[in-house]
C-alpha cells in the first residue's frame, strides 16, 4: 500500500523535474549575452565615428585640445578588449570564429590608435607651425618694405593656398619662395623663423594626409560586421536548439495536466466513496451515544462514588462546590474526604477560570463535554503543581445535574513523551549527521576527478611555458616589447611561472582538503591501533573548521610542543573528538573579538600528553561542569545542541585510555583538555581484567 501510494507523488516530481530542466534549457541563456555583445558592437561603432569625427576636426583645426579624441580611442580600445576578454577562451568552433575575429577587432583598433597618436603628434607640430607662421608673417608684412611686402603676400597667398589643398606644385613654388626669400640678405631672425616653419608646413602636411586617410581606410566597421554576423549566426543556432526544448517542454507539460486530471478524477472517486463510509460510521456513533445516555444515569453515582480507581473521581454540582471524593482523590490531592466535601473544585486547578461552571450550566455546553480530555495544571496540598488530565461527565439525580471529572496525574507520561521526544530528535540528528558523512565522501570524489585533471594541466601547462619562455625571449630581444594575453611580455615573462605554480599549489592544496574530509567523515573501521603524532592530529581538525574558525573568531593561536613522543590509537576518533572540543569553543564565543587557542604539551609528570583548547566565551556554570559528558546533557537546546557530542567523545577516549577534563568560570570562558596517557591500557583490556 505504501508503495502505490507513492507513486503518484513520484510520477508528478520527476513530470516537475522534467520541466524544470527543459525550461531551464529552452530559456535561451545565449539570449543575454549574445544582447550584450551586440549592445557592445553598436557603441563600438558609435565610437569609432565619434573617433573618426574628431580626428577630422583635429585636422581641420577645430578642435580645441585632443582630449576627446584620446578619451574615444581609449574607449574604443577597452570596449574591443572587454569584447576579446568575453570570447576568449571558447570550446565550441562558433565561438573560436568569434574570438579570433574579437582578436583581429582588437589588434586594428590597437593599430588605428597608434596612427591617430602619430596623427596627433604631426598635426600639433603642424598648427605651432601654421600659427608661428601667420604671426611672424603679419608682423614682417606690416614692418617691410613695399617690395617685401608684395614678396611675403604672394608666399603668404601660396602657403594658405597649400593648407587648403596640399598640391605637390604649390609645394614646389612655395619652396622656390623660400629659397627666394632666403637669398636675401641680411636675414633677421623673424625671417630666419618664417622660412623653417614654412619648410616644415609643407614637409608635414603631406604626412598628416596620408597618415589621415590611412586612419580612415582601417577595416574597423567592417571587422565588427564580420563579427556581428558571426555572431547572429551563433545565437540562430542556440535558439533552434532552444525551440527544441520548448516543444519538449509543451509535451510534457500536457502529460503531466492529463495525469493530474486522472489523478483528480480518482481522488473525486475515493472521496465519494469515504462520504458514503462516513454516513454509515455516523449513523452507528449516534446509534451508540444513544445507548450510552440511557446507560449514563443508571451508572453515573457508581462511577462518582467508586474508591477503587487510582485516578481522582470527583463530582461537582452546577455551582462548583465538590459532591463527592474519593480516596484516589486523597491519595492525589493529599485532602481528606472531610476537607473538601463543600469546596470549591477549583481550588484544585493551579489557573482556574472563575466562571467555568457558570458557562457550562447550558445543557448544550454539558453534553459536549461528556466525553473530551482536558488538559490542565493541578496544585496539591502542599501547593506543587503537576500535569492532570479531566475526563468530564454529567449525570442528574432528579432536577439536578452534576458534573463527573475522572483526574489521572501524567507527570510521568508528560515526562516519558518528553525523553522521547528528545530521542527521536537525537535519533533524527545522528542519522543526518551519517547521511552528511556518506554525501562528504560522495562530494570529495566528484571534487577529487576534476582537481586531478587541474593538477596535470597545471604541470604540462609549466612544461609548455619553459619550452615556449626561450622563443618569446628571442622575439622580445629582436622586436622589443610586445603584448601577451592583454599585459607586456616583460611582466609575463616573471609572473606567468608563478601564476601556474599558485594553481598547482592550489590544487595540491585542495586534493589536501579533500583527503582529510573523507578520512574524517570514513566510519570508523575495526583496524588494529597506529601509532601518530597527536600535533599532526590537531592541524588536520583545525585545517577542517578553518572556515568556521575564520567566521567566529579574529584571535586564534596554537602553540604545539615539538617532539612529543607519539600516541597508540584510533587518530580519526581522536581528530573527531577534537573538532568536537574547537565547535564548542568557538560556538561559545560571544564575539569575534575573543579568541580560542590550542596547544599541546607534555603534563609535569611526563607520563601523560595534554591537548588544550581554551576559549574566551560565556563559560559553564559550575553545577554543569559535572554533567557535560552525560548523554543528552546540553547547554545549547535552543541552537540544536544533541547532547551527545562530549559523550561519544568522552566514550571515544576511553576506549583509548584517555579521558577528558574540564575548568570554566561563567562570563571568562572555558578550558577542555584532553589527557592521554604514554601507555595506555585498552578499555576492552582493563574491563577484562576486572
């Protein structure tokens, strides 16, 4: 029956699981980034026409300084490199396609800005000298003869004319005056000025030209077309495949609609069926309380009066006074007959309700209580209280009516349910604490597989690195200085060794990690004793909780005792109960401010070896000190404390030789050692030699 009951259930999860996967695949996850991409696409052209129109205005001499023009080339570099940075590196061949044409994007930026940087250079060069020669210019027109005068008009008519359209002829004729004007003698030193400038004008502005043109005819807009049909093309075939999904998705979507309709039209069914079950069951429970209330009357003064029972049966009358008391009564309450007979019943209840009677004198009122337990709170003579439980009746004698209450004392029921409840949460949290073991290991393997391949690569990757360091090293001294993946080879050359290092040695560390979790988390075996070093013991446990450690504390120390000599045991139950003692400790911290410490030591006696973890917390009172190693003894009920952790770890050293020991003063912390003798006689040992 179990079994058929859950298959529904589990037909509906997998049908949820079902879709779940195949919407998440039929989301297109591409969508964003390929809308990424080209939003980065479009300002990329954006900013190569703000580029290609400040550099037009640069030469036209309408731009007040070139800082625009360097903050669009920057801006155009980053946003090609963030481009290159997304696509690289890529599996799949669309996606190489894209990031080589991102590479081939990037390196034409790279060389457009170099140009526009010679472009800027020549260009400034050439307006100091356009304007150095239009000042010197007036200034010797407005001082010189009317023979120079018409001299310098007509090279001052050539030159502008050059500016407008640099002609290889104008050049020609404006050097002719030059060289005309430099014949003249003597030269001051305006005129001397006025012809370097001019020769300069008409030696640079060629340069600028072509240097202008070259900028303009670089394939940026074209390379971001190639990759924005590349692009287009990648994101087609993702949403077909997500089409796919989407049509999967519709199907199982109708199946699971088709069974849940079938599912609802069987639960219809039974529910009909229980209906008609019902009608029968009540028709024969009001059948029975009929038979009942003709027995009630007829039997109620001997169930009142009865003194056989070791419950309390007491009657009351309407107006709360007790009727009648019965020896278990006395036993219960500790009243005797005499005492109570006229009292007021509720003078027995630790929180009475001063109109309980009042409110029940209704006939309705009375008959629905005839049969409910109630549970209340009861004081004795002495005033204790304990836990009862009311089973309430009325009879009537005559025109009177009375009420029966049947009182049972459950303090040790109330008790038994309450440590068995506390079981079953234990029971609850030591089989989550096995699952966890079990998934621990399951995790460490899936986590080993992949650390491995990292820990092959990282070593290869060091290998190709040493063999490829001498054919950079060659370009470098041949070329100079060149980019490798986005920084100078300079700074690669000494920092890519140490970066495939760090990942080997991060591997290593976690293939570390990894091996401490699942020797930690492995069930304890029956394997002969081992010998071990207990330091290496504590590093293991601390290097487990360092994440805990980390969060709960800023202070903590060790301070291990160099060549103890070492222990015969279990090191794993040992290690186990180590982290018990460090979650403890640091659990009982109130801040992070305070700290907890670990050492180990060899006792003045030089027999035993000592490991000590101490904290700064709240402390133990010291009524509980005593108690700490009980089973389901805790101080941590609100935090989901077992109370079974020291217990097992107590249980755990014994079997050892060892035990453990405990000082704390409440508001200044605790201190737990954990003493172990150098020859230790096995608990299974000794209890035979007793």
């Amino acid at each position: 029956m179990t079994v058929i009951s859950w298959q529904p259930r589990l037909i509906v999860a997998g049908l949820l699981l079902a879709l779940t996967y195949l919407w998440l695949q039929s989301a297109s996850p591409e969508l964003e980034r390929r809308n990424r991409l080209q939003t980065t696409l479009r300002i990329i052209e954006l900013r190569d026409a703000e580029l290609m129109r400040d550099i037009l205005l640069a030469r036209a001499g309408l731009l007040a300084n070139y800082d625009a023009l360097t903050k669009a080339g920057q801006e155009l570099l980053r946003l090609s490199q963030s481009l290159q940075t997304e696509l690289q590196p890529a599996s799949a061949d669309p996606e190489k396609q894209m990031g080589n044409l991102a590479d081939q994007l990037t390196a034409t930026v790279q060389d457009s800005l170099v140009q526009i940087e010679y472009l800027k250079s020549d260009n400034a060069l050439l307006r100091n000298s356009v304007m150095s020669f239009d000042e010197i210019g007036k200034t010797l027109r407005n001082a010189a003869k009317p023979a120079d005068t018409a001299k310098l008009g007509n090279l001052w008519r050539l030159m502008f004319s050059f500016m407008d359209s640099p002609q290889p002829e104008l050049a020609n004729e404006i050097q002719q005056e030059l060289d005309r004007l430099a014949g003249l003698a003597p030269l001051t030193d305006d005129y001397r000025v006025l012809i370097a400038h001019g020769r300069l004008i008409i030696d640079v502005s060629p340069k600028v030209d072509t240097l202008l043109r070259q900028i303009i005819a670089h394939p940026i807009v074209s390379r971001v077309d190639d990759l924005q049909q590349a692009l287009r093309q990648y994101s087609d075939k993702v949403e077909k495949q997500a089409e796919i999904y989407r049509l999967s998705l519709y199907l199982v979507a109708v199946v699971l609609l088709v069974y849940l309709l079938y599912q609802f039209a069987l639960l219809r069914a039974n529910t009909l069926a229980l209906r008609r079950a019902h009608a029968n069951l009540q028709e024969e429970t009001n059948e029975r309380l009929q038979a009942e209330s003709w027995l009630r009357e007829s039997e109620a003064r001997l169930r009142a009066i009865t003194d056989s029972a070791h419950e309390a049966i007491i009657s009351v009358d309407m107006q709360g006074n007790v009727v009648s008391w019965n020896q278990g009564a006395q036993l219960m309450f500790g009243y005797a007959a005499n005492q109570m007979l006229g009292q007021p019943f509720q003078q027995l209840l630790a929180n009475p309700s001063p109109d309980f009677f009042e409110q029940h004198r209704d006939e309705r009122e009375i008959n629905r209580l005839n049969s409910p337990m109630l549970d209340s709170v009861a004081l004795r003579q002495d005033s204790s209280e304990f836990p009862v439980e009311l089973s309430l009746s009325t009879w009537t004698r005559g025109t009177e009516r009375y009420l029966t209450a049947i009182i049972r004392d459950i303090s040790a029921r109330k008790h038994l349910e309450e440590v068995a409840r506390q079981q079953e949460l234990q029971l609850i949290q030591a089989n989550k604490m096995t699952a966890l073991g079990t998934l621990v290991s399951g995790v460490a393997h899936e986590i080993n597989n992949p650390n491995q391949l990292i820990l092959f690569n990282a070593g290869l990757l060091a290998h190709i690195w040493s063999d490829a360091l001498d054919i950079l090293e060659d370009r470098y001294q041949a070329s100079g200085e060149f980019s490798l993946g986005g920084l100078p080879y300079s700074e690669m050359r000494s920092s890519a060794a140490v970066l495939i290092r760090d990942v080997k040695d991060g591997a290593k560390r976690i293939e570390r990690i990894v091996a401490e979790l699942k020797n930690y988390a492995r069930p304890p075996g029956s394997e002969a004793q081992v010998s071990f070093v207990i330091n290496e013991v504590v590093e293991r446990a601390v290097r487990l909780l360092k994440h805990l450690i980390d969060q709960k504390t800023l202070h903590f120390k060790t301070d291990f005792t160099e060549t103890l000599p070492m222990l015969r045991g279990d090191p794993q139950q040992v290690e186990q109960v180590l982290v018990n003692l460090l979650i403890n400790a640091l659990e009982a911290l109130p801040d992070p401010q305070k700290s907890v410490s670990v050492a180990t030591k060899l006792l003045d006696d030089g027999r035993q070896i000592c490991v000590e973890v101490r904290d700064e917390g709240i402390g133990i009172a010291t009524e509980h000190i005593e108690q700490l190693c009980d089973p389901f003894f805790t101080t941590k009920q609100a935090n989901g404390g077992t109370g079974l952790g020291l217990a097992i770890s107590a249980s755990l050293l014994r079997a050892q030789g060892g035990h453990l020991s405990f000082s704390s003063e409440p508001g200044q912390g605790t201190c737990a050692r954990v003493i172990f003798p150098l020859n230790p006689v096995p608990a299974m040992e000794a209890n035979h030699a007793m």
